[in-house]
C-alpha cells in the first residue's frame, strides 16, 4: 500500500527520524501528536489513545486510560529539546532529483518552483516540506523505555477491551515529532516512474501546491492539510502544525 511504501522507504534512508506518516493531519481528533502519547498506526495515520504525562481526568482522555494509570513525572529540568528541519526534499534511497535548476528557485512571489524527480527502483518515497517543520523530542528516553516495558500489558489490554484489533508490538510511544504547517507525501510504486509539481511559497506558511494528474503521472500522492487541497490547489494560510514522523518506543 502507499502508506506502507512510504514509511518502509523513508525509514531506511532516515531511520534518526522515526515513523514517517503518510497521513499526518489528526482530522480533527486532536490537536496534534505530542511527546507522551501512546497510540498506534494504522494506513499511515496515527491513531492516539492516552497521554503518560497526562492525569486520568486531563480532557484529551475522553475515551479513558488503562488501569492503574498513573501520570509519569520526569524528574528533569530540560524534558524536551527543540530544534528546526529545514525546507527540503526527503528522497529515499533511488528517487532521483531530475529538477531544471533553472526552476528549481521560484523567480518571484507570484511563481512556483517546479520540481522533478524519477525513481529507479521498484519502490520510492518522497516527504516534501515548502516550509521549515518543528522539532521536539525527549530527553528522557531511558525513563520513556522503562515505562512502556512496566506498563505494555495494561496498554495491551486497554486495546483489547475496545476492540481495536491491534498487536501488542504494534503499540506506539512517542518520544519525539517533527510538526510542519504543510506537506507532500509521494510514493512510487513502479520502477522509473517520473513525478513533476511546482509550490509556491509567501512568507512562512502561505502555500500554493501544483499539483496536476498530468504531472504526476499515476505516481501515489497526499497533500494537507487534508480537507484544504486539490489537484491545483491553493492552500490558505495555516497556522495549526501536523506531526510528519514521530519517534518511538
């Protein structure tokens, strides 16, 4: 499945960046993926269940929290550490950049870079990010790794009681994010599939995604925010952020 082409491709290109998620955009279930959260993925979309640094009666916890649940303290001064990835291209390995470098750079605010690549494997996987995307990770991981070790059949079980048909491994802690305000996955499926789109950029989160079923030519595709894009489409200026990979225990 796409879903699965992308993050299995992207992880082994950058397994540092965790989880690559093909949808990003929480759909209106929450906020936004935060360190703490346990929960699972599934067709390339995080599905959140609880917070360990959250109280039972937090009200993200709508849906409840397993047994015993006890908020985790993290007796530390500096629990998170913070940092910015830049606009780029992430290409697993043998997606090829076939981008004019005439074209590369938008000439002026009313233009749009158009971009090109080709994959010469059987597999690829591309995340665009137009703008920068934050990132915030733990500095507590030992503490996070002994939790969910002493806590994973209570998770376990509080899977089972609501029937969600998941695996015990297939539980999820996050330790850390990367939160853009925009994004492009793109998977290929075939080998020397070619891919070619423009984005243009105003300021730090006024997009313009261009986007045609010319260009990209079959090749798999998922833009968001969802809900907000088209083929062509104009994406109005955002200011809610969106987890594009997550770190895990």
């Amino acid at each position: 499945m796409d879903y699965d082409i992308f993050r299995e491709e992207l992880a082994a290109k950058y397994p540092a960046y965790g989880h690559a998620l093909w949808e990003p955009s929480p759909g209106g279930h929450y906020a936004a993926v935060e360190i703490g959260d346990v929960g699972f993925v599934r067709d390339g979309y995080f599905h959140r269940l609880f917070n360990i640094l959250l109280p039972e009666d937090h009200p993200s916890h709508q849906d409840g929290v397993p047994q015993r649940h006890e908020p985790l303290v993290l007796r530390t001064r500096s629990p998170t550490s913070t940092g910015t990835l830049h606009p780029n291209n992430l290409r697993s390995n043998g997606v090829l950049d076939r981008t004019d470098e005439s074209r590369r750079w938008a000439s002026g605010p009313d233009e749009a870079a158009q971009l090109s690549f080709s994959c010469s494997r059987r597999r690829g996987a591309i995340l665009s990010l137009p703008v920068p995307a934050q990132r915030k990770d733990t500095t507590a991981r030992g503490v996070f790794a002994k939790c969910i070790t002493k806590h994973i059949n209570e998770w376990f079980a509080f899977t089972q009681e609501r029937g969600l048909g998941i695996n015990r491994e297939d539980i999820i802690l996050v330790t850390g994010c990367h939160l853009a305000r925009t994004w492009a996955t793109i998977a290929f499926q075939e080998r020397e599939e070619q891919l070619s789109f423009g984005v243009q950029v105003s300021g730090l989160s006024d997009v313009i995604w261009q986007f045609t079923p010319e260009g990209a030519q079959g090749v798999a595709y998922n833009l968001g925010p969802s809900g907000q894009v088209r083929f062509s489409i104009f994406l109005p200026p955002q200011q809610t952020l969106q987890q594009v990979m997550i770190d895990l225990d």
